[in-house]
C-alpha cells in the first residue's frame, strides 16, 4: 500500500473503501507481466464500433452532400 493512500480512512469504511476500489487499481498499475489482453479489449471494446460509425457517417455526409448537389444543379429552382 503506498503512503498517499494510507490516508484515506483508518475505519471500517475506509477499509472497505481501499480494498473494493484503490487496492486494484494500483494492482492494475503494477501489472507489467507484458499482458495486452487489457488493451486488445480496450480497442475491441471502443475503437472497432467508433470506426463502424464513423463509417457510417461518412456515408450519411455523402449521401447529404450528393442531395444538396442535385438540387443546387436545377436550373429552375
């Protein structure tokens, strides 16, 4: 346990504060066996449907771009 956080709370309350919430994260942090199983969920989780969607609204801006194109090319209009 490092020394900042020893003073969270000496109770019961800061006990259970430490050990459901500080203690893993800073075993998370401590973590170095070379494991990208964190990062690969990481990116599965976030990145792969952020760029589907991007995707997507690209095709929307597109779609939108080619209907304001037509209707700017009516002579009449």
């Amino acid at each position: 346990m490092t020394r900042r956080w020893q003073g969270l709370g000496q109770g019961r309350a800061g006990r259970w504060l430490r050990r459901r919430t500080v203690e893993p994260l800073l075993r998370f942090h401590r973590d170095e066996r070379g494991d990208m199983v964190e990062y690969v969920l990481v990116i599965a989780a976030i990145a792969l449907p952020l760029m589907f969607l991007f995707e997507r609204l690209v095709e929307v801006l597109a779609d939108y771009f080619s209907m304001i194109a037509f209707y700017v090319s009516w002579p009449f209009l």
